[in-house]
C-alpha cells in the first residue's frame, strides 16, 4: 500500500467499492515542482484500468513515462489539484477500432491523491454498435 495510513484506508475503501466497476478508476500522487503539479505517480487501479493496459501498472510508475502525450494532462491534473476537479474529453479513436467514441475522465482531489474517474468505454463501444 501507500505507507500512509490515512491513504492506505482510502484505498482500501476504494478497492471495496470500485473494483469491478466497469469504468477504470485510479488513484494517483501528484508530484510537484516550483508549486506545479508536473507529474503523477500511479497508485492504485481497479480491474478495468488495469484491463486497458499493455501490462498492469505497477505501483510507483509515472505518467509521463507511461501516458501518451502526457503534458496534456497537466493543465486537468493541475486544476484537480487547486480547484477540486477537472473534466477532459477526448475522442476515443485511439482506443478501439470504433471512431467516433468521445471519452470523458473527470480528476478529482480527494485527500493527498489525485483519482482519475473514466469513462465506461465499453458501453460506449456497445452503444455505438447498436446505432449502427
């Protein structure tokens, strides 16, 4: 875990609720220079963040060494961290062969942490199969 009691419980609790949930949801430290968030450290992500992944993510890596075009994030990363929460959308093409699919990850603070909360792709790919 996280060597922190207070976020060891976080995630535990996450862990209890989260887990199956068919959006990915992970947690995150931001970590910080001259005052900025500038990168995030992964800690923790339920099956389906996991499942989204060449290999699972292991405790401790970076985004920026793990993220396609990373410093995108940054300004949503950013303003979780000093507002509460940020919302990105994005087009989907890139993770499935269904063009078309507009994703959504909201960012939230909560405690020390960053949580990423995506989207239900999924669904969105069944969804977009049933219109067509």
């Amino acid at each position: 875990m996280a060597q922190n009691p207070e976020l060891d419980h976080l995630i535990e609790a996450m862990a209890r609720y989260v887990i199956d949930l068919p959006r990915g949801i992970a947690i995150h430290l931001p970590k910080f220079k001259d005052g900025n968030v500038t990168d995030i450290e992964f800690i923790w992500g339920n099956n389906t963040f996991q499942s989204w992944q060449k290999e699972p993510l292991q405790v401790g890596a970076l985004g920026s060494k793990i993220r396609h075009q990373f410093d995108e994030l940054l300004p949503h990363l950013t303003r979780a961290w000093f507002e509460g929460q940020s919302i990105q959308f994005f087009s989907g093409s890139g993770i499935s062969k269904y063009s078309g699919i507009e994703v959504e990850t909201i960012w939230s603070k909560v405690e020390d942490v960053i949580v990423e909360w995506g989207d239900d792709i999924n669904s969105k790919i069944s969804e977009k199969l049933s219109l067509n």
